[in-house]
C-alpha cells in the first residue's frame, strides 16, 4: 500500500496504522471526518466490518482476492467501494476523490449486476425463511460438522466459543475451518462471511446444520 | 449490432434522428407500447417520465414482467435525485436529461444494450445509501 501512501499523502492528511485493534474502541468523531482505506488482511473478525463502516465517514476496502460477487457484496454491506492493490497511481487519486464526492467505487462493469441486485432483492423480500436451494447445493460439498462450523462463523462466533459449543478442540476447529476454506475457494473467515451472504443467506434464516445436511443428502440421492 | 430501440415518450421529437443508428418504433401510448413490448421484446426502451408521471414506476415493472431482458433509460427533464433512484430500484438501467439527449442518447442506447449501466457513481451511491438506510 506504500503506493497509495506516496500518492495520497501530498493531497490529503494520512495517517498509517498496521493493526484494527489500534483504532477500536471506536468513540472517536474525528473518525467521522475520515475515509478509511482497509487492506482486508487485517480483518479478522467479521463484525469489525459493519462497526468500521460506522464509525468512520466511508470505508474503501483494498484486496486483490474477491470475486466480483463478493465485491458487491461488500458494498451492500457497507463499504463505499472496493479496489484492488496495484492500481496505477492516478486512479489512486481518481479513487478517494470519487469516494469523497459519495460516488459508490466499483468497476464500472459490476454496476449493472449491483443494481440488478438491488433489484433482486426488493422482489425476493417476500422469500424470507424459506430454505434457499442455491445455498443447500453450495454447501452440501460440506460434511455435516463442516456445515455447523460454518453456521457459527456465520453468527461471529470466534474459534474458542465455536470449540466450547461444539465440544471439540480448537485445533478442530481450525482443521475444519481450513478444509472450509479450501472446498469453498476462500481465503479466511471474513471472507467466508461475505461469500455467505452473496448465497443471500441473510435475506433467509440460516437452516441449522441438521436441516441442511439432511435436505441436501436427501436431493442427492438417485 | 442490430439494437431494436422502442421509444415511449409524449412528445415526437426526442426519435427522430435515430432510425438510422437504431432499429426504432416509437408508441405515445402506453397501452400500445406495453402490446409491442410483449410481442417484440425490445433491446431496449427509452421511456420519458412524463408519460406516466404518477405511473412511471408501475410502468417500469410491468414493462420488465412483459419483457425481463430489455433495458430501460429514463428520459426526463431536471428530475429530483429522489425520483431517479426510485426508478432504478424499479430496474430503470440508465437516466438521462433532456438537456443530454442530442450529445449523449445514441452512446446511451449503445451502452446499455451491451450491458453497462449509463447512471453516475453518485447516484449509485445516492440509491447505495436509501437502501441501507
């Protein structure tokens, strides 16, 4: 990011910090005046997402690792835009100018899909709870213990309260977490969570791992 | 690329001119035009908000329900932020002023037919925030 730094420094007062937990708690209105720019690396549990997005003015998230899907996603959830690391440095400039004129910063490709989106959702409000069949066959690559793993990162849980609840060590856990990441080509749990809620988890209550395991193995049979 | 444009205004003017780029038929009716819509499925409407000022919204869904793949731009004159992003959460795919009509209405109908979006960042934006709010 020492890039974005040497571009934006000469225009703007930046200020550089490695580590979320040096900002939170958050009770500072100075924050409201600022535009964070968020390498998602440093996001390790997924409900800081939502708070960093109150907290400040706009957050810009910065990763190379999320699908267009996921991108949006991010925007529903948040975020003023998304970009990647290695842009050049005048669409550095381009970038947080847009961000400070309350533009959405996305590929301008991706708009159409972020509207339609919108749109899906509006019309799919009537859906909620009913169990979503996009979601049953993504996951039922999952075993049965993976797919309950899931459903508590989903809720925020961390991997000591995800171990006491389910009774196995956080070893375990982080064994089950890996396979996770690896059959769902995610990187790491915030990132699970996004990908999650792209499935439109959120606009229907999350089946419990029993219901789920059994729907799906029940379709898959001949 | 042969772009059927279906053009749903008041006025008979803001079509002319446009026969050559486009494949264009043009309705001052929204009756007929929603007929036409159904049978021909147009790869894009250009519809002018004034037509069905208190309507337009309604006219946008069922317009979508008769034809789901065609995309519409707005035509309208100094229309409040508020208005245009109601539109767009209807499916309206793109905005345009009357004002930009004779600099930006062909390249608007090129855009869109192929998929883009001719709507600003702020107004995503604008539409980003009513929904989150």
């Amino acid at each position: 990011m020492q890039h974005w730094i040497d571009v934006l420094n000469p225009l703007y007062t930046v200020s550089f910090i490695d580590s979320l937990e040096k900002i939170f708690p958050a009770n500072n209105s100075d924050l409201k005046k600022t535009i964070l720019v968020v390498d998602t690396a440093l996001i390790n549990d997924v409900h800081q997402f939502p708070l960093l997005c109150e907290s400040f003015h706009k957050v810009l998230v910065v990763s190379e690792k999320f699908t267009p899907s996921q991108q949006i996603q991010l925007i529903y959830d948040g975020a003023s835009g998304y970009s990647n690391y290695s842009i050049d440095k005048p669409l550095v400039k381009r970038t947080i100018e847009g961000i400070i004129s309350d533009e959405i910063w996305l590929e301008r490709r991706l708009i159409p899909t972020l509207l339609k989106g919108i749109v899906d959702k509006k019309n799919a409000s009537n859906c909620a709870g009913e169990l979503n069949d996009k979601i049953l066959k993504t996951l039922s690559i999952l075993t049965h213990r993976e797919v309950e793993v899931v459903e508590h990162v989903y809720k925020g849980e961390d991997i000591r309260t995800i171990s006491n609840t389910l009774h196995i060590t956080a070893r375990t856990v982080k064994a089950h977490l890996s396979a996770i990441f690896r059959k769902l080509d995610v990187q790491d749990r915030f990132q699970l969570v996004v990908f999650l809620k792209d499935l439109h988890v959120g606009n229907s209550a999350f089946p419990s791992a029993s219901t789920m395991f059994e729907h799906t193995h029940i379709s898959n049979r001949p | 690329m042969n772009i059927l444009v279906q053009f749903i205004t008041v006025s008979n003017s803001i079509d002319k001119g446009f026969d050559k780029q486009f494949n264009s038929v043009s309705f001052h009716n929204a009756s007929k035009a929603l007929e036409f819509v159904g049978q021909k499925n147009p790869n894009v409407i250009v519809l002018e908000y004034t037509l069905e000022s208190n309507n337009t919204e309604l006219l946008v869904d069922t317009l979508l329900i008769e034809s789901p793949n065609s995309k519409i731009i707005l035509l309208g004159k100094n229309l409040s932020d508020e208005v245009i992003i109601q539109c767009l959460s209807h499916g309206v795919y793109g905005y345009l002023d009357f004002k930009e009509i004779d600099m930006f209405l062909e390249k608007a109908i090129s855009s869109v037919a192929v998929g883009e979006a001719w709507v600003s960042r702020k107004l995503v934006g604008l539409l980003i925030e009513r929904i989150r709010g």
